[in-house]
C-alpha cells in the first residue's frame, strides 16, 4: 500500500478552505528568511502559495544575507506584536551567525504554528499537545487516514532531530506505541529498524535503509529528502522496501505534501485560539 501524501493532503486542504470560508474569519500566516539560500525559498513560496490555496493571508518578510540575531528578533517581535498575524514561522536553517534558539524561543507559543519553540514542546512531551512540529504530526494524520494502528505498535524513528526525530517520538508515544529513537550513535541500527511494526525514516541519507533492516509487514515512512542525480529521493531505497512493507510513503509525494498541509492547519488553529480568545 502506497501512502499517498499528496492525496491526503489535498483532501484535507480542500476541507481546510471550505472550513476557512464557513468560519468568517480571515487567519494570516507571516514567514521570515534570511539570505538567499534557494532551497530554503523555494520551501517559503510552497507555503505562500498553499495560504493562497486556503484562502489564508501571508506576509512574508525578508531579511538580507548580513542581518544579524538582533534583526531576526526585532522582525519576530514585530510580528507577536501584530494582531493580525496569527502564525510566525521562521524558516530554518538560518546563515550559521544566526543565534537560532534565541529566535525560535522569541515566537510567541501562540503564534508558533511550527512548534519548535520551548513551550510547544514541552505541551508536546507532557502529552497534551497545542502546535505539533508540522513533519510529525503530518505523519500521523497520514497513518490515521490508511487505519494503520499505532497503539501498542513498536515504533522505531531514526533520527533525533528537533523538527522530526524527537517530536515524531513524542506524538507516537502519545498514542501509546512503543518507540525507540535510534541515532548516528546507536550501536546497532539495522537490527532496532528490523524490529519496527512502524519504521519513521529522518536520517537525510540517500537510499539508505535497505530490506534487510525492514520487519516484513511494516509500515514505512521515510522523510529524507536527497538529491541523487539531479532526482530526489529518500532515505529508503523504495523499490526494494516496497515488497517486504505492508505500507510505504513515496519521495517525492509522501511526507512532504503533509508537512505543507499541516502548517495550514496549525495556522487556522492558531487563528481560531488568537481571535476567540479576543472576543471572550
Ligand atoms: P538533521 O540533520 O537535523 O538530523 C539527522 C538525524 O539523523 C540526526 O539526529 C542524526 O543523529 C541521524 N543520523 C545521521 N546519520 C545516521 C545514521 N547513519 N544512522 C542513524 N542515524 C543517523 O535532519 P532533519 O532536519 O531531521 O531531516 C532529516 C531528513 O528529513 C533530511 O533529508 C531532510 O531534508 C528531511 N526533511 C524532510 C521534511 C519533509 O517535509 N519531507 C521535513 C524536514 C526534514
């Protein structure tokens, strides 16, 4: 089974701006790059243009390639300022100089649609979740919509970065799997991937995760975006995983769209908290 994250996320964009439209209200989501990296705003289009999609505002501010954490903050602060920007995501990574904590822990907790600020993850560990990461909790919408069971699975997530690896842990443990986090330390990777009932790939490693390191049956997920050849591909080397899971996300068209289609809801959500709690 192919778990197509393009589809599932266009469903749910489309049921996002029929909610959007019916609800009145108008949530506006603001971006903040700094330099030029082109990766990094090629991903800050791809979000302006699913506001577009969502009928959810954007504002997108840039800063040059010289600007300073002090700059950063200013930008952020302005905006938590702003009653009329309900989502602050700050596209990381940011040029090195950049102080990247001190920026994400500026973000209002109620503005941070991306969930990387302190207080989001400390709801998000203490098991009572406001803004999830958007990867990972992407993640677990697209499992809930093909029925695969996460309660009292054993889950094994590779990686242990902050937008993935860790929170993936935490969402999966808050619906009671079984979950080890494996890293470019663990002794034995193949053999802890082999044991996954739910196998969660954010290593950034090309084709790395071969069959042998799949428990038949499995449900795989892969993150990983790397570029081979001028192609993307994974961190599953799919063709030869796909016959020995029971279930597998494609690179490009799985996670990725999720991610997207997450951020846009966040954004609503943060919407909704901001301009109800004003009328109350
Ligand atoms: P990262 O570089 O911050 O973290 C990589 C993690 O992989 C680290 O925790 C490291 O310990 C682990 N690792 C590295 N080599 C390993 C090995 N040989 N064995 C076991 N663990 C190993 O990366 P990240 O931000 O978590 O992203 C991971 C991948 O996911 C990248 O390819 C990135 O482009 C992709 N990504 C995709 C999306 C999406 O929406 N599809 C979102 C975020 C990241």
């Amino acid at each position: 089974m192919i778990l197509d994250g393009k589809a599932v996320s266009e469903k749910r964009l489309d049921l996002l701006k029929e909610e959007i439209d019916e609800s009145g209200l108008y949530p506006r989501l603001a971006t903040v790059i700094v330099g030029d990296d082109p990766a990094s705003r090629m991903y800050v289009r791809m979000k302006h243009r699913a506001c577009e999609r969502v009928h959810i505002g954007s504002v997108g501010i840039e800063l040059p390639e010289t600007a300073n954490t002090e700059d950063v903050l200013d930008a952020v602060r302005r905006l938590n300022r702003d009653q009329d920007i309900h989502g602050i995501l700050v596209q990381l990574p940011m040029p090195g100089r950049i102080d990247t904590e001190k920026v994400i822990e500026a973000v209002a907790p109620g503005k941070d649609v991306d969930g990387y600020n302190p207080f989001n993850l400390g709801k998000l560990f203490s098991g009572h979740p406001v803004f999830a990461p958007c990867t990972p909790r992407g993640i677990i919408t697209l499992l809930d919509e093909y029925g695969i069971d996460i309660s009292g699975a054993h889950a094994v997530v590779a990686g242990r970065s902050i937008d993935v690896g860790r929170p993936m842990a935490a969402l999966l443990l808050n619906r009671d799997a079984t979950v080890t986090i494996c890293h470019s330390r663990t002794k034995d990777l193949a053999g802890e991937l082999a044991r996954a009932d739910i196998l969660v790939s954010a290593i950034g490693k090309a084709r790395f995760i071969g069959p042998e390191m799949v428990k038949p049956g499995a449900a795989v997920v892969d993150v990983g975006i790397n570029h081979v050849d001028g192609k993307l591909c994974g961190d599953v080397d799919f063709d030869r995983v796909a016959e020995k899971a029971a279930a597998i996300t494609p690179v490009p068209g799985g996670v990725g769209p999720m991610t997207i289609a997450t951020l846009m809801e966040n954004t609503f959500t943060a919407a909704k908290r901001i301009i109800c709690s004003r009328v109350v």
